[in-house]
C-alpha cells in the first residue's frame, strides 16, 4: 500500500509530529511505501529517521512563498511559529497555494492508495478539497477543536470540508461525541484509535537496571512544556504545601519553554521553595526514559489536553500517574489499560477551553497535593499490575489501518 501522510507542522516535534514520524516508522516495518507532506523551515532539515525510505515534500516557510514561520497548531509551540489566529487574509490564500501545488504534485507522483492527514483544520480541509477521487482519512489530536473554538479563520470551510471525509480517528471516547457534534458527521465512521509509544524505550527497568539505579521513593517526575496552562505553577504550589506537610519528596521537570515571561515567574517560585525542584530541560526520548524508570510517580496537571502520551510512557515504565481529570483521559485509560495506578484530580474551573479561573486555582491546588500524597505512599507492586500493549505503536497503527479497511468504519472504503 501506497500511503501519504500530511501535516501542516513540523514533521520531527510535538505531539502530533511524534504520531507522524510513529506511523511512517510502523507503516514501513509492514511493507508499504510512505510519502510525507509537512511545513518546515527554509532551513529545516526534518529528522533522517523520519524520511530515510520514504518521499518527503516539504512546504517551506520564511520563504519569498510563505514569508512567514510554519503555522503551529498550539499558540504556544517549541519552535518559532505562526498562530492561524494571526493569519492575514494574504496569508491564508498562500499557505493554501503552496499546499495545494504540492499536493497536487505528490498526488501525481507518488499517486496513493491512503491519505492520513493530522488534524482537523484548515490543511486537513484542503487535502479533501484538492483530492477529492483519493481515500482521506483524518486524526483528531485536540488541538484543532481548540483552533475552531478560539477563533473563526474560515471556519466554515473547515467544517463543510472535514465533513466530506472518508473516515476520522479519535482520540478517545469523548472527542468522538465532540467531532460528531461540530462536524455533523456520523459517529459510525470515527474510530477511537488513541496514541502510542515506543515500547522498546519506554517500559519497566531489567533486574540489573534496578540494582545500578533503583527507583528513588517519593520522587516525582513532570514532562511537558514549562507553562501556565500546562498546571506548572500549580504543580510546585501542590509540591510546596507537600514539603510544608513534612513530606520527603523532590520534583523534577523536563521540557522547554515558548513565553519567557511564564517560565522566570515559573523558576522564581521554584527557587524560593525549601527544597527547589530540579530543572532539566528538554530531552532526547532516550535521555528521559531511564528517568522514567527511576521515578515513583509521574505528574500531569495541564488544564487542556487531548490524550497525552506521557502517561503511557510513564506506565509503560512503572510509574505511578496523578493527572487532571480531563475529558477522555479517565475513560480511555481504565478502557485500554486496565488496573493502571492513576490518580485523578479533579481541574479547576475554566474561562476558556484551556485558561483556569483564578479563584479555582488554590482548591485545585490542594487537591492535587492530596492525590500526590497518596500515590507516593502506595507500594511499588500497585505500578507493576498493568499491562500497557495495547498502546504501542504497533498496536496505534493496527487499529488506524484496520479501521481503514473496514467497509463498516470508514466510508467508501472496502
């Protein structure tokens, strides 16, 4: 099979690019061939491991075409980029001519039998619109309904074209019921088909692994962006009302930042802790999995997220998870994993999709330090008793291309 992956972002960063480069890398493992179409920089270079054996057609961008940075799904992306919401007129007939032409171009060349496009926005609409005689298939990941509710840049296209679709993958549950709705489209051919991880990275430490670095009790672990709506800040208020409790307990963060302003207001409350947690940066995927194995419990308190794939991980590894209860994350959890030591807090109110109300902050507070407590005093066997297969990139992509084939799942497919 012939397949083309498309995706207006950067094909080697964030999330969603981590699905991409996932998918090509199990697709060819199966035998078929892959093309990928993607935003970059006019000096990007996308990752080898993305594009060796495969087609790459990059849109590049701070170009005489596109003279601008690569649009971000995200406001807050990990590299330079655009905001739709920032979008001139102008700018949007560009990005749509430069796709199209290479759309077009790869459709010549490459002629697939599948199209998987990343996520439900203005590229994903376009893809539909310019092949209309190919089979499209979209994945949702979130941050595409967040773009649609914040603002309305040709919102009516995206609605009308992403309805034409052949099929769409979920998330989760949840986010089904959410793209049905908006969309008007028939819940019968969206898929729940989740995330993955690498399994090869991400899982429990050998008997001699655990005797070099044993896992460090009532030791705690973020990974994510270092920001104000990804619950940072709250996080080291829950962490100092644990230390203020007499709690032995250290907190480490991983990740970089966009908004400078966020992170020092972040480091300055951090440093003014009895015990300051430990900053690291943003790391390799091989750097941070044997952190992962030498952590008691592993932390998420985000006030928007689609299904974060940190939590796989972190279980994957044997740690214990507190996480915000947010939409989808509980019910696809105990679904595909079940027996998994999570904890979940209940989130504070919100203003907006992604932006907590203030007064609600010191409760959540609270409530996350409680949960944190408790799942630093359960004993290591409750992190050993589940069984993370079913979330493997392997197993991501099987559902992915078995509701492909199914003539119930996906429309107009057989």
């Amino acid at each position: 099979m012939r397949i083309l992956h498309i995706s207006a972002q950067k094909p080697d960063s964030t999330g969603s690019g981590v699905y991409l480069a996932s998918l090509v890398a199990i697709s060819a493992q199966h035998g078929n061939r892959n093309a990928i179409i993607c935003g970059v920089d006019k000096t990007d270079e996308p990752a080898l491991s993305l594009v060796s054996g495969s087609v790459l057609y990059p849109v590049r961008f701070n170009t005489p075409e596109l003279p601008f940075p690569v649009c971000g799904m995200s406001d807050v992306m990990p590299y330079e980029a655009t905001r739709y919401r920032d979008l001139t007129p102008e700018m949007a007939e560009a990005f749509l001519q430069a796709f199209r032409k290479v759309i077009e171009r790869a459709a010549r060349e490459f002629s697939p039998d599948l199209v998987i496009c990343h996520h439900l926005y203005l590229l994903t609409a376009l893809v539909r619109e310019t092949l209309h005689d190919r089979k499209v298939l979209a994945i949702c990941h979130s941050t595409d309904l967040l773009q649609l509710a914040q603002h309305p840049l040709k919102n009516a296209y995206i609605r009308q074209s992403i309805a034409q679709l052949d099929g769409i993958a979920a998330l989760h549950e949840e986010q089904r019921a959410q793209i049905a709705s908006y969309f008007g489209y028939d819940p019968a051919h969206i898929a729940i088909v989740g995330v993955g991880y690498n399994s090869q990275l991400f899982r429990l430490p050998t008997d001699e692994e655990t005797r070099q670095r044993p896992r460090l009790p009532n030791s705690m672990l973020y990974v994510g962006k270092i920001g104000l709506q990804k619950g940072v800040l709250s996080l080291l208020h829950a962490y100092e009302h644990l230390l203020d409790e007499g709690a032995d307990c250290a907190l480490k963060l991983v990740g970089g930042y966009s908004n400078e302003e966020e992170y020092n207001l972040i480091r300055e409350k951090a440093s003014s802790l009895s015990r300051p947690p430990e900053f690291l940066g943003p790391l390799r995927p091989s750097e941070l999995a044997p952190l992962y194995r030498q952590t008691d419990t592993f932390v998420l308190p985000s006030f928007f997220e689609g299904l974060p794939l940190v939590i796989a991980e972190a279980l994957a590894s044997g740690c214990k998870v507190v996480s915000t209860d947010l939409p989808g994350i509980r019910s696809f959890y105990r679904e595909f994993v079940p027996g998994a030591p999570l904890w979940f807090v209940e989130p504070p109110p919100l203003v907006s999709m992604n932006t907590p109300r203030s007064t609600g902050l010191p409760a959540f507070e609270q409530r996350l330090s409680t949960a944190l407590g408790s799942a630093l005093l359960q004993p290591y066997p409750l992190s050993r008793c589940c069984d993370t297969a079913s979330l493997t990139w392997d197993q991501t992509y099987a559902r992915l291309i078995r509701f492909a084939r199914s003539s119930d799942g996906a429309r107009s497919w057989g």
